[in-house]
C-alpha cells in the first residue's frame, strides 16, 4: 500500500531568504569582479598607447 504524503510535508526545506541572499550576494560579487577587470583593462590599454619619445624631440618627417 502506497503512503500519500502532503506536498508540504514532502518538502526538502522550506523557501526561505537564504538562498536567496546568497545568491544576491554572489551576483554583486561577481559585478565587483566584473568592474575591477573593466577598470584594470582600460588601464593597461590607455598605458599601451602612449608613445615613448626622448625629451626635447620631435616627430621629423615622413621618409619618401
């Protein structure tokens, strides 16, 4: 014979704010992570394109 079971008794847990604050609290985690290597990347590409040149000199002319 089959035992018939509530479905809220049948429940694992109870819906509760937990999951969902770690689950808040991971997707801003994420977004921080997200932003920093934004920030950090348009860091080292402004760095790359800056040119070196000696002090007190200038481009000349184009050869051709």
């Amino acid at each position: 014979m089959t035992r018939i079971i509530p479905a809220r008794n049948a429940r694992q847990g109870t819906r509760g704010r937990h999951v969902l604050v770690v689950l808040v609290a991971a997707l801003m985690l994420a977004l921080a992570a997200w932003g920093a290597a934004e920030f950090y990347g348009e860091m080292i590409d402004q760095n790359a394109n800056q040119t070196i040149r000696a002090p007190g000199t200038a481009p000349g002319p184009a050869p051709g």
